[in-house]
C-alpha cells in the first residue's frame, strides 16, 4: 500500500483527538500545517512535540500564508519582512527532522498589471530561502495555486520554480484549474516532492474526501509513479461534499485506498 500522511493543524482537543485516531489506527505520517490556529512557531513546535512523543512521523510542514506571509510583495522591504518570518519554520524543520517546507507563492487576488513584479519577487524569496533550506537539510516545495495566484499553471509554477534549482513543487490537486492533473504532472513531475491530496468539482478549490468529486485517482497516482515520484502521498482533506467536516482520519485514508482500486 502507498504510504500516507494526513495534514493535521494544531493540538486543539478536535485535532488531538484526530491524532490519536491516526495512532490507534497505524496511520504513521502528519504533515505539520502551520495554517489554522497555530500560526506561531511555539505553537507549531507543540504540535511536532506531541506528534513524535505518540510515536507519529514528521513528513512535512506547510509554512503559513497569507497577508502576512507575502513571499512575493512587490515591496521589498515587505518581502523582506516575510522571508525573514519564513525562517523560524524552516529551522523548525530542521531540528524534527523534517526534510519538505511547503510555501504559497503568492496571495489573492493579484491583478494582471501586478503579475511579473511579483514574479521577480517571488523568484527572490525563493532563492533567498532555498539557502536557508540547504543550512538544514530541507527541501523548499512551493505549491501550486488556483484562480489569479501565481503558480496556477503548469509553465508557470515551471518557470517560477525552476529558477532556483533547489526547490521543488507541492503539488495540490485541488489547485489544478488550468490544466488536467495528469498533464500538470507530466510537465512538472521530475520536480514533485510533495502532495497535497482531496477531491474536487474541477471548478474550485474544494478540499474532499477522495471519492466524492471527478478526480480519477488511478490516472493521477499512476501519472506520479511513472514521473519518478516515490514519496508520502499527503492527504489535505478538509470537509466532505454534503459541508461537515472531514474530522475521522481513517474515513479518509480509506476513502483514498478506496479509489485506487
């Protein structure tokens, strides 16, 4: 069976009680998402802190994003600002042994004017942060996004990630809106080092259970296998289709395996 992890948000009694669901049920790998109620890096090493303590494994860490972690301002100084805060999380990484630092390249929305300055911008930030990275034996994975963010299509997340060539693409199904899945891999699979898994209307963002929307997860998974991919297939699944929560690790994981046959 394909190794799984699930991204799990902070050590709140709901998102505890998810970890130690995942425990009692052999699911090993978390990815640490710095992106709900722990947005601090003391918060974020309590939740690695309990994770390694009930015998869970670090796969990854999703760094925050947002107004105020703007990695492609076309402020300098602002940009600045934002790697500067990237840093701590990155070194967090480090010292659990966590070896992919997953990045939003820009916010939303982003006006057409303001699309090349925040290029050059975001190709700064990278570089910037692919040095930190290499300091603690991290691999940098920027994701892609939907809508008007950068990186919401396959030639751009190329040109934008490629021009570092230490970093590497967190490749998230449900921000695949531009182009088929499988042909989103087939241009940028050598550089997928990281997933971000659910299910989807192809219309937007969705974040489901695997099963519930159009994704064929046989094409997708056997498209990743052939591009070279042989890391944690990472399941980011937030609610199911009919709006509750998606909040019983093992339904999800199941609802995944479920699909590939």
């Amino acid at each position: 069976m394909l190794p799984v992890s699930l991204s799990v948000h902070s050590i709140d009694p709901q998102d505890y009680q998810f970890l130690m669901q995942m425990k009692n049920n052999n699911i090993e790998w978390i990815e640490v998402s710095c992106c709900k109620n722990h947005q601090t890096i003391d918060q974020s090493q309590k939740l690695c802190d309990v994770a390694v303590k009930n015998g869970l494994k670090l796969g990854s860490i999703h760094i925050p994003f947002g107004k105020d972690w703007y990695l492609s301002a076309p402020n300098e100084q602002e940009r600045q600002e934002h790697v500067k805060k990237t840093i701590p999380f990155i070194k967090l990484a480090g010292e659990y042994g966590i070896r992919n630092a997953v990045v939003h390249p820009s916010m939303e929305p982003l006006p057409d004017e303001q699309r090349s300055a925040q290029i050059i911008s975001i190709k700064k930030s990278i570089h910037e942060l692919c040095d930190v990275c290499e300091q603690y034996a991290v691999t940098l994975a920027v994701e892609n996004l939907p809508r008007t963010c950068l990186c919401n299509t396959s030639d751009e997340t190329l040109d934008i990630v490629t021009s570092d060539p230490r970093a590497k693409i967190c490749l998230d199904f449900n921000h695949i809106l531009n182009d088929s899945p499988v042909e989103f891999i087939k241009k940028t699979g050598h550089l997928i080092r990281s997933l971000h898994i659910s299910d989807y209307d192809g219309v937007d963002e969705r974040h489901w259970i695997p099963g519930e929307g159009v994704l064929n997860f046989k094409e997708i998974i056997n498209a990743l296998k052939q591009s070279g991919y042989c890391g944690i297939y990472n399941l980011e699944c937030k609610k199911r289709k009919d709006g509750t929560d998606a909040s019983n690790p093992v339904e999800i994981v199941s609802a995944f395996y479920k699909t590939l046959k």
